[in-house]
C-alpha cells in the first residue's frame, strides 16, 4: 500500500510553546488529509480535513486558531497544536487520500506530550 | 454520518479463520464500506473496502449483503500479528473517515 510518513513520532514540549507535526505522503498525491487525535484506550476521533490548496474544515469543537492546518502541496500537510497545554498530549495521526478518494492510509502517530 | 455496529471484542485461534460483523442499516447508496486494523501505539492499517459485491486481496476478504445492511471481515488463517482493534467505517465517495469503537481481536496460540 501507499506510504504516509508523519513526522516526528514523539516529541515532549512545554507548556504554551508551539509544535508542528508535519505528514508526508510518499509516493502517491494526497488530495484529501485528515488530522485525529486518539487518547488511551480511546477511537480517533476526527479533528480535521483538507484539501490541497484550500482551508481545512474542522469538526465540530475542534478550536482551528489552537490547530493550525496546511495542505500546501498533494504532498505535505501540518498540524500545528499552538499554545500547547497538558490536557492537549494525546496521539495524532494524519491520514492521505488520493484522487481516487477510496482508500485513506495513515501515518504512524505522534505522541505529544505536553508538561 | 452513518453509522456501524461492531462487537467490542472478539476471540480467535491461530490459524483458524476469523469472521467480524458489521452492522450499518442507515448505510445509503454512495456509501463505501472500508475496514481498518490499529495496532497498539501504531496508526491504522488499510485491511479492504467494497461497495456491493464482495472483494477479496492478500490481506482479507469482504463479505456485504445483498441489502448492504450488514458486512463481514473475513481473516482467513488468523495470525498472532492479527490481533488489533479492527474498524468498519462507512465513507460516502470522497467524504470524511468516521471512526467507531471497533472489535479488538485478541488470537491465541
């Protein structure tokens, strides 16, 4: 299957400093990403989606000025988690559609923790 | 967003198969029916997804009903790297990923 690298797979930062988590899809052209956030023992649950080139649409109470979203090529998407508190740590996890719009296929994760 | 029913929890043996229900009667006519596996600490893993007839790959297969209310996931020599929470999520053409609760598999040995 496709190739969706997230990027970094943990990162530990400290409160109200800023982290970028950035999603590259590898060998196909994203057209679509998703954005989720799953905490233990949890489903994702959907923060996000965007499409190349315009604005993301964020799910209902998903603060958009806290997760800032880019899809500035069929390539690249960031999840920027601004201002980041403790109750924010939780895995993220991006995911790639391409023009086909079937199937999605996801990173590995990011394990924000927030002290 | 329709939505899926699927046990909490499901126990196999190695290789023996494994048959997981879905159910979604609010299913509608554009919906694809998709099937992701989550291991622990891992984002989820693209397993199959079908829309009427049934589809098999190396992975699974899929079993829908003829009135698409209902699927099965179809692991046919089930395997300790098997085990993992398993998702049925309805997609409408294009649209938004919806996750449930899943069914996590556990497989004995």
């Amino acid at each position: 299957g496709a190739v969706v690298s997230q990027h970094p797979s943990r990162v530990i930062c400290k409160s109200g400093t800023s982290v970028k988590i950035e999603c590259r899809s590898l060998d196909f052209q994203a057209t679509t990403m998703f954005w989720y956030r799953q905490f233990p023992k949890q489903s994702l649950m959907l923060m996000a989606t965007s499409n190349e080139g315009s604005k993301a649409t964020y799910e209902q109470g998903v603060e958009k000025d806290k997760f800032l979203i880019n899809h500035a090529s069929l390539t690249l998407s960031t999840l920027t988690v601004t201002s980041a508190h403790p109750e924010d740590s939780s895995f993220y996890i991006c995911s790639a559609s391409g023009r086909s719009n079937t199937e999605a296929f996801f990173g590995q994760g990011t394990r924000l923790t927030v002290v | 967003d329709a939505k899926t029913t699927q046990p909490n929890s499901m126990e196999s043996n190695e290789e023996e198969p494994v048959h997981l229900p879905c159910n979604h009667s609010t299913i509608s006519g554009t919906d694809y029916i998709h099937w992701y596996r989550q291991l622990p600490s891992q984002g989820p893993e693209y397993v199959i997804h079908g829309l009427t007839s049934n589809v098999n790959n190396r992975m699974a297969s899929l079993a829908i009903a003829e009135d698409r209310k209902s699927s099965t996931l179809i692991l046919h020599r089930a395997t300790l790297r098997d085990a993992a929470v398993y998702y049925c999520i309805l997609r409408p053409q294009g649209g938004k990923l919806i996750f449930g609760q899943g069914t996590e598999l556990s497989v004995k040995p």
